[in-house]
C-alpha cells in the first residue's frame, strides 16, 4: 500500500456557512457589479467588447484557418510544390482533400496534382496536412471572412483557388516561412552539391580512363 | 500503483471455481493485464473485489464493449498464460477497469465474453454491485447488442428507441440515406442520390 | 432484483406512495433548456412540485466519434478530441496522448510535460470560472457573473490562440509531446495573467459567496452519502466535494504532478454548495501549481524526437490512461492491434458518467432544484454524447 504523499494534508475548507447580517452578501455583490460598471467607462481592461466589423480583434500571428498551397515563381500552377503523394488525405481527420495524381499519355506519374480539392465546408482547421506534409507544399491560412452565398459549391477550393505565392507565405507567417526558406536552400545546395561531386567524380573517372587508353593504346 | 495480479487471481480462484478466472497477458508496453472471468462468476468476483477489506475496488470506472469478429485478434491483445483452447468464433467482449480510492491502486482489468456474437449475447449485469455501470453498460447494449441480463433499466441510450441495428459492431453497414453532404470525394452523395428527387 | 441494501435500486420504483400515476405530473425537461447546458432532456414525473422520478434521456448529440476513430489514423482522432469537452479541449489533448503514449511505450520530454502541465491548469481556470458564471445561470442570475468570468476567459483564449493557433479547438498535444515549443515570450505573459488571476476570484467571491440568495438555493441541496458517489463512479469535484480526497493528480500521479506542493481541497457535506466551492478552491490550487510550473519551467525538447508523426502504428496491446480533467476522470481505453487505425478507441468521459446518480440527487426536491443540480454535476453534452 501507498502512503499518501505527506504535502497532502486533506484541505480544510473555509468555513461553508458564513451567514452574515441579512442582506450585506447581496449589497456586498452590487458593489462589485456597480463598480464595473462605473470602471467600464474609463478602465481598458473592463470594457472588452469591439465593435466588428469597424473594428477588428488583433489575430495572433500563429492564427491557423484553412489551408492553402504554396507556389515557387510566378507560374502558380507550374510552380506548386505539392506532389500529390496523398499523405494529406490519408491524415485528414475530417477527410476532406481530394486528390489526383497527374500522370502523361503512358501513364508514369508526372508528380503533380491533376486535381487537388479541398472541401472547407467540411475542413476544421486543425491543420494536421500541414504538419505531416514532407514537400513543404500546404500550410495554414489566417483568413477566416469566407462566407459565400452558395452553400455547395463555393465552398469547394480546387488547387487554382488554393495556390498561394511564396511571398505570401513570407508576409503571412515571417518565421516559419523564413525556416522553411532556410531549409529548402540548404536542401537545395546539397543536392547541386551532389550532383557537382558526382559530376565531378564522373568526370574524374574518364579522365582516368582516357588516360588508361592512352597509356595502353588497343593493339 | 499497479494490483498484484497473481496474488488477486489465487485469491479470486479460492472463492470462486479455479477455471472460472484465468490470467491474460497484454503483449504492449503498457503491462496492463488482465483477469478472464466467466460471465456466470461475474458478479460474484466483483462482490469479492469490492467487499474484501485489503482489496478494496470501489470504483469502477470505465465499462468498454468490445467486438470481436476473429477471435485469434481478442487472444493476441489478451494472450492466455495457460494452454487454452481457442475460441471458435467471433464474440462480444466488455472490460471493466476497477480502482481503488482508498489504496490508490489501479487498474485491475476484468473482461468478460458473450459466447457468439449473434444470439447467446448474454453478460451478468454488474450494476447490484457497481452503479457506475448501469449508463456505460446500457451504452454497450445500444451500440455492441451485448445484453446485460438483471440490468434494471436496460434500454437504447444513445441512439433512438427505434433504431434496429448495433452500429459499434465491426460489420455494421451505415444506411445509405443519412446524410446528404456533397463532399469531394462523391461517395456519399452517389450513394444517396436515389433517395432524393432530382432537381427540376 | 438488487440485493444490496446499502444501493437502493431504482429509486423511483415506488414513486408516491399515496399518489397514483394520474395524479402525478409528466413534464418533458429539454432537450434545451435546462439552463443550457445544451442538448439534454429529462423525463421527469412530479408530484406537485415534488420530483418522484427522473429519467435522463441522451443521444441528441451522438456522432459515434469512437466509430469516426476506428476508420482513421491515430493521430487523426486528435482534432476530435477537443469536440468533447469543448470548453476544456487542451486536458482532452491531454488524455489521447497520454493513452496513446501508455499503449505505445512513448517517452515524454521534460518540458513538454511542463508545457502540458501549464495548459492543462490554465484549463482548468477557464472551466471553473466558467462554471461560477454558468451555475449562477442555472439559479436565474443570468449575466453579470458569467460575463465576468469569460472576459478572464477571453485573454486565457488569447494565450491559447497564440500557442496553438486556435482559441477553442486546439490540436496540441502530440504523441510524445506538444506540437510546438511555446512562442516568445509567451511565459512571461502567462506569467503576468497568473498573478494578476487571484484579484479576479477574490471579486467573483466577493459578488457572489455570501450572497445570500445563493447560500439559501445550494446548501443542503443534492447531497448524497461518499459511498454512494464512489459506487457510482462519480469523479472531480463532485466526489471531492462529499469529502473523498480522491484526485488523480495525487491518487495516480501522472505527468510530473509529484514534482509540486499542492493541496487537494475536500468538502464537508457535498451539497451543491460544496460543489460550488471546490471550484474556487481548485482554482487557487491551480495558480499555486501554475506559478510553481513557470519557475520551474526547464529549457529542452518540447516533443520526443523518436515519436513518429507520419504512419504512426503502435504495437499490439491494449491502455487505458485518464488524467484529472476538469470535469473528473478523462480516460481513453485504446485496443490496437498493430495496424494504423485503432480497433478500438474507447472514452470514459466524465460529465456522462457523473450522471449516473443525477435521479438520487433529485428525488424529493423541488423541480428548481433539478436545474441547479445538473447545474453543478457541469456537463457539457459534447462530451456526454461523444
């Protein structure tokens, strides 16, 4: 058997039946909501309310709301990143992306999505395709004023809809982006390093065997 | 703090028939294992674990109905320590996690299973014992059909008296008309179309 | 059909003894409003004012989101689990990850653990402040109470936004951690929230713990014996409220709650006045556990490198985890059986189960009282229906 842990002393509540003169509890109360009241006018922190849409509660930066897909250059639907590898619609708790991997006349795939739908009348925001995308290619969006007068298919984003510029990216979430940045260039020179160490080593390798051919020229 | 399973199964199998309790091993890390205990002995060992001053289980916190189509799956998630032969078919199974309050122990893991999954569906109620079943074990009756025999109350709870079929049990099929959301992938709506009028 | 005569089954077997039934009234309470809580009905038969018997009634909110579960990923269910509770989503979180980590074997980093900790408590503060507001609710004081405890809501919310993206519907908690460290300078904020928080409870108890009205209304009303409560698997404030010291956070530490000095406060007689009180009581606990956690507050991984995000597939076996939520005992019983979706996926939700004796606190009390009790068991149907 356990014993119980000795900072555990079984609280003492206060005293539960503080009856006072008749009445003073009430009055005690209406002070409190009298002088809120009076402080509402004059006091920030007690007069909470905005008037939307003249005014707006500032969003914090880390606001997520829809997603959206990211585009490198000027070509919005050359440029996207995603490959339609579909991990986005497995993940998806509501299940609401739908994609098409594009594939050419022979049927290899091209890495790309023919179509990519998002259906944000189902979507909640919860930004998981984000966070399981290994391309870099979809992240979350702050804008949240979408209502639209056709309850169908307005709401349904194809990729067009959903493309967004890197600079987009940048303004809407400057440190991730800026990380994301980073990374995709180190990624990026390592891969042209490779391959100039393999073209190197490539060309080192016939240098040599011409070399080889010269030393030992064919009968 | 983790019961001493082998001593609560001795004990348990002091009091009542030694083959109507059996130890089973949770293969996961979690190590939280489990006692088989016949469904006709059911209540009598949770009398035993709750009025038994050094055990103590008071509370009963969590009744999960559980179905089984294959039974070979239910024995590699509650793998028999002993030889034992294997069940022949599906079955319905509810697990009950016991605590205690007073030794802070917990959880001892009682499971029980109904002989099929069709017609002999009967479990020992442990409401006389535990009141904390009677919603969770009404819950089970609606969604996994298992029947809870001496449940004083023992009707639908989340789905409407109407409703005919168990809808937790793996081979539920959703009726083709119960929603009509156009969603990108169109599955539901072709499912649903012959079910409403086509637009003028 | 019950033997034992220490648990009276059903209470309302025999309703009125002089009465028979066509003098008895039949009033359908819900499914609205019953100071809206939301979608909840009650069958309730009276004898004048008298309640003679009381039959909840559920399922107007019922999405078989443990069905949803089975057919998606394990960590798709995640976002589902804030639409339980959905006035306290970050314990939710909380207690997914936490069975999930129990049935998978997954390490949790220091200050992850410090992370949930501190969100878990701030949770807390929400759901009881809002609780004083909604409770005064239930008693027809509508308004001022409730207006005062969401506007300390609102810059707990604001926090939260800022942590996790979304003021209510969080998805936080990873298996194996958080899903993100916390943003600059958002301690130091919190920090200054937590310490500016006691003035507020002192006001909110000066408005309304010696009013009068409310002592006459809560005290010795719904009082049931501890036993009868630990039998029927209530949990939370509820059961600590009838004097049972019965916390998770201490019976079965989890997390790194042994690491602070906190006091589990208890009540006398488990009325709906204790009830009430608990609430404020814990809050103070809360801060307590709050300023202990941001002094304490470690630098290092805010999620376990090793734990998987993508194809998440846990080994063979089953869990059953909870932890202390707001509301009681949040447990999550998951079977896996080493495929990527759970086979089963089960919740033990607290406000359904603290329920169970909703009857045998209402029998023999005025139809007002009714109202006032559901208000104090604090349910919130999300997660009574799941």
């Amino acid at each position: 058997m356990e014993t119980p842990e000795t900072n555990t002393p079984p609280a003492a509540p206060p005293s539960l039946t503080e009856w006072s003169l008749p009445g003073m509890g009430l009055l005690k109360g209406l002070a409190v909501t009298g002088a809120n009241m009076v402080q509402s006018f004059y006091r920030k922190d007690r007069m909470t309310t905005i008037q939307y849409p003249e005014q707006r509660a500032p969003i914090s930066p880390n606001f997520r709301n829809f997603p959206f897909l990211v585009y490198d250059g000027d070509d919005a639907m050359a440029g996207l990143r995603c490959t339609a590898c579909s991990i986005c619609e497995k993940e998806c708790p509501p299940q609401c992306i739908y994609i098409v991997l594009d594939r050419d006349e022979n049927g290899k795939s091209l890495k790309r999505p023919k179509v990519f739908d998002i259906d944000v009348s189902v979507c909640m925001n919860c930004g998981i395709c984000a966070e399981v995308c290994p391309f870099d290619s979809i992240y979350m969006d702050g804008e949240y004023e979408l209502a639209t007068q056709d309850r169908f298919g307005d709401l349904v984003f194809n990729k067009q809809r959903l493309a967004r510029s890197t600079d987009y990216h940048a303004k809407l979430r400057p440190v991730q982006a800026a990380a994301v940045a980073a990374s995709r260039k180190a990624a990026e020179d390592k891969k042209l390093a490779a391959a100039a160490a393999k073209e190197a080593k490539a060309k080192a390798a016939a240098e040599a065997k011409a070399k080889a051919d010269q030393e030992q020229p064919a009968p | 703090m983790t019961p001493d399973l082998p001593t609560i199964l001795t004990r348990l199998q002091a009091t009542l028939p030694a083959a109507a309790v059996a130890h089973r091993r949770n293969p996961g890390p979690s190590g939280q294992d489990s006692l088989l205990v016949a469904p006709e002995h059911l209540v009598a060992a949770c009398r035993f674990l709750r009025d038994t001053p050094d055990l103590d289980f008071d509370l009963l916190t969590n009744v999960t109905g559980v179905d089984w189509p294959d039974p070979a799956k239910a024995d590699a998630v509650a793998v028999p320590v002993e030889e034992t032969p294997p069940p022949r078919g599906g079955f319905l199974e509810v697990v009950y996690q016991l605590f205690s309050t007073s030794r802070r122990a917990g959880p001892l893991v009682l499971r029980a299973r109904t002989e099929d999954r069709q017609t002999r569906v009967k479990i020992p109620s442990v409401v006389e014992v535990y009141r904390s079943a009677e919603f969770q074990e009404r819950e089970i009756y609606d969604l996994f059909g298992v029947v809870f025999t001496g449940h004083p109350d023992l009707r639908r709870i989340l789905m409407w008296d109407e409703f005919e079929d168990h809808p937790m049990r793996k081979d539920y099929v959703a009726p083709d008309d119960y929603e009509y959301e156009p969603t990108p992938h169109d599955a539901v709506l072709e499912k649903a179309k012959p079910h409403y009028p086509a637009a003028p | 059909m019950i033997s034992d005569p220490a648990m009276p089954y059903p209470p309302s077997a025999n309703p009125s003894p002089v009465l028979d039934d066509d003098q008895l009234l039949h009033v359908s309470l819900g499914p609205q409003h019953p100071s809206t809580h939301g979608v909840f009905r009650m069958n309730v038969v009276l004898d004048g004012e008298t309640v003679v018997s009381l039959k909840p009634v559920f399922g107007y909110l019922h999405r078989n989101h443990e069905k949803i579960a089975e057919g998606i990923t394990y960590l798709s269910s995640m976002p589902f689990t804030d639409r339980l509770d959905y006035i306290c989503p970050l314990t939710n979180n909380w207690a997914y990850a936490r069975a999930v980590e129990t049935l998978a074997g997954i390490e949790v980093p220091e200050r992850a653990e410090y992370i949930r900790v501190i969100t878990g408590e701030l949770t807390r503060l929400i759901n009881h402040s809002a609780f004083a507001g909604f409770f005064m609710g239930d008693m027809g004081a509508w308004g001022s109470a409730l207006m005062y405890a969401f506007r300390e809501r609102e810059l707990i919310l604001d926090l939260f936004e800022e942590l996790t993206g979304a003021r209510m519907m969080s998805n936080f908690m990873r298996f194996g951690g958080c899903r993100s460290d916390l943003p600059e300078g958002w301690a130091a904020r919190a920090k200054t929230l937590i310490d500016g928080f006691p003035a507020f409870l002192d006001e909110l108890e000066k408005l309304l713990t010696g009013n009068e009205i409310l002592l006459a209304r809560t005290q010795d009303i719904g009082a049931l014996p501890k036993e009868t409560l630990i039998n029927g698997g209530i949990t939370g404030p509820m059961l600590r409220a009838a004097g049972v010291p019965y916390d998770l956070r201490k019976s079965r530490p989890y997390g790194i709650y042994d690491r602070f000095k906190f006091r589990v406060p208890i009540g006398e007689k488990g009325d709906c006045y204790d009830r009430f009180m608990m609430r404020f009581l814990e809050m103070r606990e809360s801060i307590s556990i709050l300023q202990q956690a941001f002094e304490q507050l470690p630098e290092g991984e805010y999620i376990n490198p090793k734990a998987k995000l993508r194809s998440f597939k846990p080994p063979v076996g089953e869990a059953y985890a909870a932890i202390e939520c707001p509301k009681g005992e949040l447990g999550f019983h998951l079977i896996s059986d080493g495929t990527f979706n759970p086979f089963r996926y089960r919740i033990r939700p607290p406000s359904f189960i603290n329920l169970t004796l909703l009857e045998d606190m209402c029998l023999g009390l005025d139809l007002a009282d009714v109202v006032l009790i559901l208000g104090s068991v604090d349910i919130v149907l999300g997660e009574v229906d799941r």
